[in-house]
C-alpha cells in the first residue's frame, strides 16, 4: 500500500512542482480560502497559542496574526513542494545569506559547528548551505513512515551537496566524523518540545514556562563545537534572507543552559516582531501545566 501510494502521488507533486511561482502562489491563494475558510484547519489551536504567547494583544490583533500565518503557512508547502525540482539558481536566488564570510572563519578553525534554527519563515530551503562552505553539511531529520517518500525527500534535499541523516543517528554521526577529522555542520531545529521523560530544562518561552531542548548546547559542550545561530528573515513571497550569528566558539566556557537561553532570546525576539512567520499549528505549549512549581 504504501508503494502505491507514492506510485501515484509522487509523479502529481514533481509535475505540480515544475510549475512556476506566480501559478504555485495562485494556487496557494485558493489553497488559503479553503483551509482557512472551509475546512478550519487548526484555526483554534493556533489562536490559542497566540493567546497564550500574547496575552497583551487583543481580540482583533490575534485574528489578524492568525489569518496572516495561515496565508504564509500555504506559501511553506508550496515552497517546500517546489523544492522537488527547483534549481541551484533559483533556490540561491530567492534564499540567499547575508553574512556567507562567517564560514571562512569557521574554517579556519577546523572545528564543528551546529546550527541552531526555529520553525521560522522557511527553514526547509538551507538545503543548499554546501553552496557557501566547504564544511560537510548535514541536515538532521525526522524520518517519514512511507519509506519511499522518505528516501525520495532525502535524496531530493542532498542534491545540492549536503547530507541527511535520522534524528536517531545524530551521534553516531558526529562521534564518526570526528574520529576522522571531518569537520561538519549539523543543522538542528531547537524549538521543539522534548518528551517529558528527557527534559533537563524547564523556562518561560513566549510567556510560558515550557521543557525546553538541550540537546544541541549538550552535544557541542561534549564534543567541541562551535554553536551557530540561524536568523530566517522573508523579504517578500518566496524570497527569504539567513543570517548567522556564532553564539558561543567555544561552548565548554559557558554556564549550563546558557547557550540554550541566547538562543531562545533570540528566537522570541523575532517571533514578537513578526509572530505571523512562526510555525503556530502544533500544540506548542501543551506541557505548560505540567512544569514544575
């Protein structure tokens, strides 16, 4: 069953993604209408978050956030659908980095480095990062039950030159890479929530106190890597801007979960100043009532 299911909806997705983007935004305008206005997709879940994170804001002022998310939230599937076939010309076209020098001097170091990113604006298309560095790019991911959809996704993403591994293998990875001096980036998206039964950390996120995910301050401290922080701007519809930021060169120096806070200092900073480019359809704060007094 699952063969057949990517048989038949693989071939529509890659031919619907060869379409160019002022036809991908139409369609992205209708898919809007309807998800918003038809089917109500999680437009409770999201306003409720956005009561949660804003509780100064008023009624109005979350509704018009909400509808503009949803907007955006259209625009990130027809992105992340166009990444089938979109070319190395294109992708650096509508996503470029503003501060690419900072590689050279990371270089030079000879050191790891781990990218700390956010659901934020459109995360999917730092897939061709191998473009501005020699370092080996890997990207860490979730894997998709279909095994067919997941290693088409995986292969479409390394075709620009990086790398994906499971979430399950990150350290494997990073202890056999630096068993053979190869310097890396590992791309990790540290706003998500970790199982309870893993959480070291708990502080106010968006005003809430939440679990937050260590794993990426824990790795670096315990093998020596230099922390990056991934700021994702979008200039216009489908054109977005990356900047980096190191947070900590070398992470051993720092306090326990010191790194982590700059990170989500930063994080909040610009969800505040523009909420509607954040990812709000997940249950974000739903271990809010079980923090610890």
């Amino acid at each position: 069953m699952q063969r057949l299911l990517f048989v038949i909806i693989y071939p529509i997705l890659w031919l619907f993604s060869k379409l160019p983007f002022f036809i991908l935004h139409r369609i992205s305008d209708i898919v809007f209408l309807f998800l918003y206005y038809i089917f109500n997709y999680r437009k409770e879940i999201v306003l409720n978050n956005l009561k949660l994170a804003f509780p100064k804001k008023n009624k109005r002022e979350l509704l018009s956030i909400r509808r503009k998310f949803f907007r955006h939230f259209t625009d990130i599937f027809i992105e992340m659908t166009k990444s089938f076939t979109i070319s190395e010309k294109e992708i650096s076209k509508r996503y470029k980095y503003k501060n690419p020098e900072i590689f050279e001097e990371i270089e030079k170091l000879g050191k790891s480095v781990i990218i700390m990113g956010s659901h934020y604006a459109n995360w999917e298309w730092i897939v061709n990062l191998s473009s501005i560095t020699n370092l080996n790019c890997i990207g860490v991911y979730k894997k998709i039950s279909n095994p067919y959809f997941d290693k088409a996704l995986r292969e479409n993403r390394e075709r620009f030159g990086g790398h994906f591994i499971e979430t399950r293998n990150t350290v494997k990875k990073m202890v056999l890479n630096k068993q053979n001096n190869t310097p890396s980036i590992y791309g990790l998206l540290s706003d998500q929530s970790p199982t309870l039964r893993r959480t070291q950390y708990w502080r106010d996120f968006l005003n809430v106190k939440v679990p937050i995910h260590t794993g990426a301050e824990l790795l670096a401290k315990k093998y020596d890597f230099l922390i990056l922080h991934m700021t994702v701007n979008r200039v216009k519809r489908s054109y977005y801007e990356v900047d980096f930021e190191i947070l900590a060169k070398n992470p051993r120096d720092f306090k326990d979960f010191e790194i982590t806070d700059g990170f989500i200092k930063r994080t909040e900073k610009q969800i505040k100043e523009k909420p509607q480019y954040y990812f709000w359809t997940h249950k974000r704060f739903k271990h809010k009532d079980r923090a610890p007094k």
